[in-house]
C-alpha cells in the first residue's frame, strides 16, 4: 500500500508546493504528524478492489463470482471478503476494461514500472494497460474506487505520469516510433465516472520535460517554496500550514489588520468576478477550519493548553432502540396504536418520548435504548459547560 514520497499520486501536490514532502516528513519525524499506521479503512477497501480486479482479469472471471468469498490480498497480506457492493461496483470496471481486450491486444494487470526517466528513482503501478492489436494506441487505466471526491481524467497529471511509465517500460523502440497515442481512462464505478481522454504522443515529451523540471526544484533546498491550492486538501500539514492560513486570510478578508469581524469580506460588496473566484475556495475553507478544529481538539486531549479555552463534555449523539420488537411491545402496553407507532417506521425515541409524554415514562424506558457519548470539544473558558478535567474531578471527589 505504500507510495515513493514523490509519488505519481502526490504529483499535483509536491509538483506545485515543492516544499512540503520534506516537510512532512521532518513532522511526522518529531511527533507532530502521525506515522502511517496501514492507511484508512479508503484506502484498505481501494487496495482490495484492485486486487479483486487484478484475479479477475488474470481469470477472465466476473467480479460477481467472487462475492462471499474470500480473497486474499498481497499488499496488505490478508484475506478479504468480498461483499455484494464491491462485486457489483468492481464488476463496471471489469466489462469496462474488457471491451478492449480484443483478439491479439497485449494486457498487462497491476504492472510495476520504473519513471527513472521522469521523475528519477521513483516507481509507480499501472493497475491495467493494454496494447492493441496492431500496436498503434496504448490504453491505461486507473481504478478509483473511492467515491469522495470527482477524479477528472482529463490533463490528469497522475495518470500521464503513468502513461509515460508504461511508454518507457512495456514498449519497444519499434512501437514506441509507430504508435500514434496513448489512451488514458479513469474508472470510478461507485459514482459512474468512466471516461477517457486521449493523450497525444506529440505532447508527452513535453509533459516529462515540465515533470522533471518541476522534480529538480522539489529536490533542491535551495529552490523548494510552499504554495497553498487546492492540493492542500489532502495535505497531511493543512492544519499547520502558515502558507495556507495566510492564503485563507487573504481570500476572506479585506484588511488582516482590522478588527476581526469588521474584516470579513461582505459579499455584497464584492462584483460577480470576484465571488466566482472565491467560490472554489468556500469548501476548501470549511474543511481548513475544521481540520485546525480537531487538531487543536486532539493536542488539547493530549494535555496541551490553549490560553482562553478548556476541553467541555460534547452533545450526547442520538438515542437509538436496542430492539425495535421489544420497543414496540412497549409502546404497546403505553396504549398507542398502529396508526401512533409507526408512519413509516417505528417512532424514533425522541418521538416515543414526547408522545407519550416524560411524566408517564418508567423505568424499563431507559433500558430500551442507547446513546453514544459526545466527543470532548474545545470551548471559551467562560463556557457555563464544567470543562472534562473538572468533570473527572468531581467524579473522584464523590468516591470519598
């Protein structure tokens, strides 16, 4: 599951702020950034679909066959189950991928290749690439299973990465002179984006020129720099970085060194121009403030102290049945009807609660659901909520 540092992936990312794959590495090396513990549970369910793609087209087998059965899968070195979901998703990528496996067409699936000529001592993985038959255009495919985020095919810097890799490495001299293009397509089955863009041969060397170039600066201390974008969205720094907070500033706010709210940007007074530019950034912002929340909730947890707020209890999350039979058989005994207990589901517990009304509720009541517990939070030190610290005091102070 592991990628090079200055990984095709990343590209789009460490081509642009050349400065943050050193410096995420000198974080993680001093504790402020967490070390890869494996990946996300994304990224053990992606790697799993690509394996399950990779046996199905070595066994020309559809996806569907293997569902409740289990797999077992190398880069993680463990066996997987296959539920109906990835049988059914991974199973467009494969009649995808199967129409271009023509009579005499060359495949290679999940193949290792070397960008030693774009991006030196790096590796990247072609999950399937095919070769027709008379050797004139070379299709490369890239599996996204995940579903969070739209993958463009289209000048995407990723897979042209691994278009040249599989130019440079799977190709002789004589096809890589007759060939015309390359075929470059992404295959997102969970939200049906399936599309290609061809790549023209007269532009690839063009592109492994700018890669490279771009690859120098980012191994030069000298020339390095930070640029925030929308590259940092998946940046592992995004709650740390000045580059980025400044750059927030300067998109939301007039003068830094006015009062903070007489600052903000009124929208009514900016032209149509100006907002169209802004929109992009708007969800970009959202997800910067919330992860700068949950770091400093995290470091606040860990014992760090934040001058002016203190860690409170959060909100309770929502009352759930244990057992809708047995919650129905006791809304039964408190009188209600059919027509009372469900419309079209059972009464949630908030509802059984307001209709029946808290005075006439019993013991056995509490003992029908669950809540789960809210997460600590960080809040103003004259929040009237008792912080979690005074809370576990208190706790202590009552075994006396």
């Amino acid at each position: 599951m592991g990628h090079t540092p200055y990984s095709p992936s990343g590209y789009d990312q460490w081509s642009v702020c050349t400065a943050s794959i050193p410096t995420i590495a000198q974080d993680k090396k001093i504790g402020l950034i967490a070390t890869d513990d494996g990946g996300s549970e994304y990224a053990r369910e992606g790697t799993v679909a690509h394996a399950l793609l990779a046996i199905c087209l070595d066994m020309r087998m559809s996806p569907r066959d293997f569902i409740g059965d289990s797999i077992f899968v190398e880069d993680l070195g463990e066996d997987h189950t296959v539920d109906a979901e990835m049988g059914e998703e991974t199973d467009k990528a494969y009649e995808y991928i199967m129409d271009f496996v023509t009579p005499g067409a060359e495949v290679w699936v999940e193949q290792k290749m070397s960008l030693d000529k774009v991006l030196p001592g790096q590796k990247g993985t072609g999950d399937v690439v095919i070769l027709t038959a008379d050797k004139k255009r070379l299709h490369v495919f890239d599996l996204k299973y995940g579903k969070g985020k739209f993958v463009s095919v289209i000048e995407n810097s990723q897979m042209k990465l691994y278009g040249i890799g599989a130019f440079d490495n799977l190709l002789t001299r004589r096809v890589r002179t007759d060939m015309t293009d390359l075929v470059l397509h992404v295959v997102q089955p969970r939200i049906n984006n399936i599309a290609s863009w061809v790549f023209k041969k007269s532009s690839l060397e063009l592109f492994r020129s700018e890669a490279y170039s771009r690859y120098r600066v980012a191994q030069d201390p000298e020339k390095r720099t930070f640029v925030a974008g929308e590259h940092c969205w998946f940046c592992d720094r995004r709650a740390r970085c000045r580059t980025l907070k400044e750059s927030i500033y300067s998109s939301i706010i007039d003068d830094p060194d006015a009062d903070a709210f007489d600052a903000f940007k009124n929208p009514d007074s900016m032209n149509n121009e100006e907002l169209a530019k802004l929109h992009p950034m708007l969800a970009f912002i959202g997800a910067w403030a919330s992860n700068v929340r949950k770091f400093m909730e995290t470091r606040a947890l860990q014992g760090e102290v934040f001058p002016g707020l203190k860690v409170v209890e959060g909100k309770k999350g929502t009352r759930n049945w244990k057992d809708e039979d047995e919650a129905n058989d006791y809304l039964i005994v408190k009188e209600l009807d059919d027509d009372t207990r469900y419309t079209k589901s059972l009464l949630s517990v908030a509802q059984a609660e307001k209709t029946i009304g808290r005075k006439k509720l019993d013991d056995r009541f509490k003992t029908l659901f669950t809540q789960a517990e809210g997460k600590p939070s960080l809040a103003a030190d004259d929040d009237p909520r008792p912080s979690v610290n005074q809370s576990l005091a208190d706790e202590f102070d009552d075994l006396d």
